[in-house]
C-alpha cells in the first residue's frame, strides 16, 4: 500500500486544528492474513467466534464521491488536498472478480458494489458483466447489487442492467433541495436523484431500495414527506439511524434519532405493520402499509443492534478484508492477490480471518468507542462502503 509522503502529511497535519485524518493511507499496511500450514478445501460453513457465517460482501470499487454528505465525507475532511489512492492501488477488476470467486466458493451469496460513489469508476458496467457470471455455491447466480448517490444514474442505468446488476440502492436524505444540498454539500439538487432513480424504473429494475440517514434536528422533519412521495411507487424507502462510522463526521448520539421514533411518525398519517425478515441476517426491519400500497425498513445499528446475527465481509478499495463497519483494521488480501498465491490459499486465509472474528462494536458502543482518538479512530465509510 502506498504511504503517504511525510512533508505532504506534515503539512496537512499542520494546517488541521481539530481535523482529523482518516484511516486509511498513514496507517501502512493492512493485517498479514494467516494461511495456515495445513490447507483444507473450501466450504461455506466457516463461522466467527459469536457463531456467524459469511454470507455477503462488500466490495468498494473507489475511495472517490462527488458528494460531500457531512456524514460520511465531510468537505472539512475531504477537500482538494485530500490524497485519494492513486489507480494502481485500486483492485483491478480481474482482481476483484478472482476474489468474489473465492468467496463464492466460501457461501457468499451477495455481493454489493459500493464507494465512495461507485459509478465514478470507470467502465464499472465491464466488471458487473464479469461478477455476473459467478455463481453462488447452490449454482444460482450471485445476488449482485450496487449502491450509489442517483447522481449518474440516468446516464449509467441501462448499461447496468444490460450486464446483469440486478438490483439497486439510492442514497437520498430528503425531498427539500435546500435541506437536501446542506446534507450533500455540493449543491446537487434533489429533482436529479429523483430522475436517477426513473431512469433506472423505466430500464427494468424492481425493488429500488432508496436509503434515507435521518440526522436529529437536520433532516428529520422530511420523514413522513418521504414516505409519502415513495409510498405506492414500488421503491422500498428506509431509514437510518445516524451513525458513527469513521472518525470525522462529527457524530453524536443527541442527533441520533431512533428508528421506533420514525416509525411512530409514519404511523400517524399512514397505518403500518411489521413483516418478516427476507433472510437470516437481514439488517432492516420490515413494515407494510395496511393498505397494501408497498413497504419501508428502518436500520437501527445504534438503538438497536443486529451484531448477533452480522454475515457481512467489506473489501476497501485497496483490497483490505474489514471485518466490520466500524473497524480500525483490516487484512492485507491485495498482496495475496499479488504475490503468487493460489485460490487456495486465499480461500483459507479468508477462513482464518472470519474464524478469529469477533466484531459487535454497536453492541458495546458507548462514551469510549465514539471518542475521536487515535487509538481507536474507525475506518472512513467512503473507503470500506456502508
């Protein structure tokens, strides 16, 4: 991995007051994964030391966004200074198509592309096309999904369908342009997601997910307005506790505002139910509008945690295996990946990593684990995806 050169990052400290720089390029390589002298064949029935399997995985195709949402890439954070990896760092996407075939053959079922804002990278159509062809250890296809801001989307939308992406998350914070712009700090305005999100309808994509981070006292008035505007257009809106990933968005837990609250709000205007979970593992909790008219989900890692039943795996952009959302460290896979070694040998260093896992920060969140210290400061968001 690439360091940073040190008057470049003196001077950045330098000229920081309570800056803070995150994970990432300053911290030198990941973890070593452990191989092991004895190889065994691979399997999908690894579990971690809290008894998880792994079945999803997230893999971060750029550590670039053209937004600048204060709380994932905080423009104080990262502004034009900002040393962003260079391409040669970056997995390739043979890489990283070699790395999701060895995590097939592992039980990964799912694979979400994230960022930073995933359709800045360049040709992305070309590796979906590729991951589409992999297959899950039942000999079904993988469930290849993507997360992205809608900013490109009316541009990008009928490639990624034409080369197998089969589903769809939308980043969108609220329907007032101004509240909205204050959120993604570049002046983007809202009616341009929303046509993103169109674009994508009109080309075939069902079940578009749209993810709303509902920060107190910031955007928590647009809540029943989002519902509203969603509610019977067979888009699936939920929302998301503000949470404290990474070191520099600022968080709070007085801005949090929890998910029973939301739904409580939702419920006065329009009558909800609870409904099952799709799948073991799944991080939303389900409601249904009485009336048959679609459905919401709330993500409540802060308020209430799902860490018992996490199957989830992220590979950063720079090919290093985070465990968890809230990580500081990661496994160094890249150089695997580049030093010669076989499948094999990488499939059991992924099952070493995950048997030794032990990861549950939101169930142990508190005063110690939100400080900003460099002890403990977590992986940014925009390097691992959400």
């Amino acid at each position: 991995m690439a360091v940073w050169q040190k008057p470049r990052f003196t001077a950045i400290i330098a000229n920081m007051v309570e800056k803070v720089i995150p994970i990432r390029l300053d911290e030198g390589k990941g973890l070593t994964p452990s191989i092991g002298a004895q190889l065994v064949t691979p399997h999908g029935h690894t579990k971690d030391t809290r008894g998880r399997t792994l079945r999803d995985l997230r893999i971060s195709v750029t550590d670039r966004c053209n937004f600048r949402c204060t709380y994932c890439m905080p423009k104080e954070v990262f502004d034009q200074n900002y040393p962003y990896l260079a391409h040669k760092e970056l997995l390739s996407f043979e890489e990283i198509t070699r790395l999701t075939s060895i995590f097939s053959t592992l039980g990964v079922e799912k694979i979400r592309l994230t960022g930073g804002e995933p359709l800045l990278r360049k040709n992305l159509e070309v590796l979906i096309e590729m991951l589409a062809k992999i297959s899950a250890l039942d000999g079904k296809p993988l469930d290849l999904t993507l997360t992205t801001n809608g900013s490109i989307l009316r541009k990008k939308a009928a490639a990624l369908k034409a080369a197998g992406l089969q589903r769809l998350t939308v980043s969108l914070d609220g329907l007032d342009d101004a509240i909205f712009k204050k959120m993604n700090d570049v002046d983007f305005p809202v009616a341009d997601v929303l046509d993103g999100i169109a674009a994508a309808q009109e080309v075939g994509f069902q079940n578009i997910k749209v993810n709303m981070v509902v920060k107190k006292g910031t955007n928590d008035h647009e809540i029943v307005a989002m519902a509203k505007h969603f509610k019977g257009s067979g888009v699936i809106l939920r929302f998301i506790e503000f949470m404290d990933v990474g070191s520099s968005n600022g968080w709070n837990m007085e801005q949090v505002l929890p998910s029973k609250e939301v739904i409580a709000r939702i419920q006065e205007v329009f009558p909800l139910e609870p409904i099952e979970a799709n799948y073991a593992g799944e991080v939303a909790q389900r409601w249904r509008y009485v009336d048959g008219s679609g459905e919401i989900g709330v993500i409540s890692s802060v308020t209430q945690t799902f860490c018992h039943e996490c199957s989830r795996a992220r590979i950063s952009t720079d090919g290093q295996m985070y465990l968890c959302l809230f990580a500081n460290e990661g496994f160094d896979f890249k150089t695997l990946l580049r030093s010669g070694k076989s499948d094999l040998e990488i499939a059991n260093a992924v099952m070493n990593t995950w048997a030794a896992r032990e990861d549950h920060y939101s169930e142990i969140r508190g005063s110690n684990t939100a400080k900003l210290t460099s002890g403990n400061r977590k992986v940014e968001m925009s390097y691992i995806g959400g």
